[in-house]
C-alpha cells in the first residue's frame, strides 16, 4: 500500500475544450486537451513546483473522475503540501506558529523544509494552522 494524495477530474462540458484537472490539498490546477493529457499537464505542474532535482511523482487513475499523486519520497511532497497550504493563505511562518501555539516559527518550518517528519495526528495538527480543510482523510483504494 502506497500513500497518496487525492486529485479530481473534471470532463468538459458543453462547448468547453478542456479537462480540468487539480490537487486542492497542493493547490495546483492544471488542463488538457484530453483526460491523458490533463494527467500529464498536472504530473509536470507538481514536479516542477516542488522544484526538487530527482523529485518524482505518480499519477494513477483510481476512478472516473480521480487520481491519486504519490511519490517514492512522500515525505517530500507532505512538506510541499503544508508550504503550498500555508502561502495560499498568506499565512507567515510566524502565522502558522502563533496558530499552533508555538513560540518558535523554527518549529513548523522544520516540517516545511522536511527537517522533521510528522505521524498522522501532528500532520493533521499541522494542516489544522495553515488549511480550511475541515477532515484529512485517510481512504482506502
């Protein structure tokens, strides 16, 4: 079993041309001319926000209108995942650090930059200071 995170599909519609594809817990959208190319435009969009030098990632249909994002180094993309949280929220690390009660913004940096890894309940700590997500939910596939 591998860790992933959800993206949608979303087939166009009408007169539209497009399939729109996104992430929202990456906060990265993107669009093809097809289903297989929509996959393709977002699996470039996430590797190349990272920004990491060998950082890659999987993406696999899992149904009609969803896929799943993994990557070998998930620990990667779980730190892209707070960044992309925070800034889309125009939260400082200072922000994030008063939201979690903390003194240092050191402390939650760490996990942005990937310095320190997180269990599920300090990850869903972590995304409860910087997300609106109500549930970081855990779903079998």
């Amino acid at each position: 079993m591998r860790l992933a995170i959800e993206g949608l599909i979303h087939k166009p519609k009408g007169k539209e041309k497009y399939w729109a594809v996104g992430v929202p817990l990456l906060e990265i959208y993107s669009q093809g001319t097809s289903k297989k190319n929509a996959l393709q435009m977002i699996w470039s969009a996430i590797e190349e926000a990272v920004g990491q030098k060998g950082f890659r990632v999987k993406v696999e249909l899992t149904g009609k209108d969803t896929f799943a994002v993994s990557a070998k180094d998930f620990g990667t993309l779980l730190s892209f995942m707070l960044r992309q949280k925070r800034v889309s929220k125009k939260l400082t690390l200072r922000d994030a650090a008063k939201r979690l009660e903390s003194a240092s913004p050191n402390a939650y940096s760490r996990y942005e930059r990937g310095e320190s890894g997180a269990s599920l309940e300090k990850l869903a700590e972590l995304m409860g200071a910087v997300a609106e997500e109500k549930y970081l939910l855990l779903k079998a596939g």
